[in-house]
C-alpha cells in the first residue's frame, strides 16, 4: 500500500515511521509512506500556506493552492482515497481501517493545521475523518493513528495474523481480559479457567467477558452488538 502525507511538519513522522512494528513493515515494504510538503507548492518568497479568513476571526487556515497542488503532483493508483483528518469528519473506527487495509492500494491523507482549512479543499478529498469528538493543535496526529492502524492491519506486519481476529473492536466488542506469568502477583490470581487447559472453556469464558466488559465500559458499543446479535441471551453465572 502506497500511503501519501501531505504534511507542513515533515519533521513529526520521522521517530513513529521508523520505531516497532511500523517500522519493520516499511523496512520490509509492506506499506510505503511519502511526505509532501505544500510549502514545497507555493510560489512567493516567503512559502506562504495560510493567510486570514475572510469575514473575520481568530487565526489562520491553510490556502487551497498549495494543497491542491500537493495532491496533484503525486501518482494516482487505481484504488485510491483522499482524506481530510478533521474534527468535522466520520469517526475513526476499527471498522473504518479494515476498509482502508482491505479495498484501498493508494491513501492520500491531508493534515490541517492552524484554524482549519480553506472549505474549498473538502472538493478535492473523498471524505474526511475524525479521531474524536476533540480540537488538536495539529492533524499529524490523527494522521499517524490512520497510518499506524491501517499498515498494522496489512498482510505481514502482524506475526501471528489470527491474534487481530479477536482484538478489541473487530466484533464490535472490547476485547477480554488477558493474563501472563506469574499464576498470583500481590494476591490477584490468574482465572483458574485460563489454566484449565480445556479451550472449549476458555472460549466461552473469553466471549463471556467480552460481552460483560462491553456492557459495563461500553453501553453504546453493547446496545449496538445487540441489534446485531438479537438472538443472544447471557450464560448463567
């Protein structure tokens, strides 16, 4: 997957691109990230990207030219999305970057900056993309959660693949407690069932606590697995 960053701030993936498994998977060519600059695409002297909105306010939104430039000059894949991180777009959800990892071969992903930007780039992307319903000082940040959950979800980046089947979300459930060496640390006890050797039992034991850690941190994500699970009835204790 070809992943391309347009970026005023370079500089900020530098340590993330190269550090854990999302390192290894760009050494190994799983995925390749560039880094555009629209700086790169201005014409005056100074490399000016913002300037004042018009009809008044507080700060500075980054012009359309540049960014429009920027996008423009990379190569366009068959399979490709342009996206805005912004606190305007849809929610980043688990099953949002399944859809970038399995349907996409090219993301072109935009970070904003200062105030925002100019509203004629929204004519230029495919969608625009949330971390939360929160304000940062940069859109390098969510940018990097897209790329880090999207690559990890790529064919060879996870060693044991099977291991992102059960994780947090991929059900539309929390995922279920987990438990290493030593059996007791300071009085808490590995659940007996987990050192049962019986894996029909530790499979029930899992979804059970899936189910129940959902319904208690997660109401909204509970109601949801729900309508779609309308048949289920808990297990008795």
């Amino acid at each position: 997957m070809r992943l391309d960053i347009v970026t005023l701030f370079p500089d900020f993936f530098s340590s993330p691109l190269s550090s854990s498994l999302l390192g290894k998977a760009l050494a190994k060519q799983i995925a390749e990230v560039y880094l555009i600059n629209p700086r790169d695409f201005t014409h005056d002297k100074h490399h000016r990207v913002d300037d004042e909105p018009y009809g008044g306010g507080v700060g500075m939104l980054l012009k359309p030219e540049p960014i429009f430039a920027a996008v423009e000059s990379l190569p366009v894949l068959p399979k490709r999305e342009i996206i805005l991180m912004s606190p305007q777009g849809e929610p980043l959800k688990q099953q949002l970057l399944v859809e970038f990892a399995s349907n996409y071969d090219q993301l072109v992903i935009i970070c904003g900056h200062y105030e925002g930007v100019d509203d004629r780039v929204r004519y230029l992307v495919d969608r625009e993309v949330s971390l939360g319903d929160f304000v940062l000082t940069c859109g390098e940040i969510p940018a990097l959660t897209l790329i880090n959950g999207v690559v990890r979800l790529l064919p060879g980046t996870v060693g044991k693949e099977e291991s992102l089947k059960a994780e947090s979300f991929e059900a539309g459930l929390l995922d279920y407690p987990q438990y290493t060496r030593p059996p007791v640390f300071r009085d808490w006890e590995v659940p007996a069932v987990l050192r049962s050797g019986n894996h029909a039992q530790i499979d029930r034991w899992r979804q059970k606590q899936q189910i129940q850690r959902t319904r208690d941190r997660r109401p909204d994500l509970y109601a949801e697995w729900l309508k779609a699970n309308p048949d289920y009835l808990q297990t008795p204790e």
